[in-house]
C-alpha cells in the first residue's frame, strides 16, 4: 500500500465565494424595498413581500438599499457593509405627520 503523499487529500478553500452575512432591512415608520444592489451594480433577489422589516442571508460585501414610502416623495438610499458571519443593519426613518398635522394642512 503505496503511502499518500503529504497534502494530497488536503482541499484548497474556496476563495471565489464568500462567506455569508446578514441584512436586516428596516425603514421607520416603514417601507417597501424598491431594491438591493452589490457592489457590480447587480440586484439581489427579493421575496415576494418587501415591506420592511426582514432579513437577507447574503455574501459579504457592499450593499445599496433603495427604500420608498409611498407617502413620501422621494426614495432613500442606504450603503452598507455586511460581513461574513455577520448581521448588518440597514435602516432609515421617513418623515411622518400627526394627525393634528394631517388635519391643519387639509384646512380642518
């Protein structure tokens, strides 16, 4: 029996993919995730319910979060890091209106 020679059964690590993380998507009061982009620019798959909050399993490296509230004008952005083994938080917070607001701009 021939002896095997040392680090023949040795398995090089997979330095092409990344270790996983964890994002957690929230947005105050809350939002839809428009979308999640890597750093190439390529979206990242969503489940069917965007609405905030949830959690994504993804390989590490840089994100950008589009949020949007509909009752907001305007989107917003986040850019965020996430880590192998790791949970990164990606939060932001809409302006809201008090309903004594609300009602003194609709002339009540």
């Amino acid at each position: 029996m021939a002896a095997a020679s040392p680090g023949a059964n040795t398995a090089a690590p997979n330095s092409a993919t990344p270790a996983n993380g964890e994002l957690l998507l929230n947005a105050l009061p809350w939002a839809n995730v428009e979308s999640v982009l890597d750093e190439h620019q390529q979206a990242v798959k969503l489940p069917a319910d965007v609405s905030t909050p949830f959690l994504l399993q993804l390989p590490a490296g840089k994100y950008t979060v589009t949020f949007r509230n509909p009752q907001s004008a305007k989107p917003a952005q986040v850019v965020i890091t996430v880590d192998a083994g790791k949970r990164a938080q990606a939060v932001t917070t809409f302006a809201t209106t008090s309903t004594q607001g609300y009602l003194t701009r609709a002339g009540w």
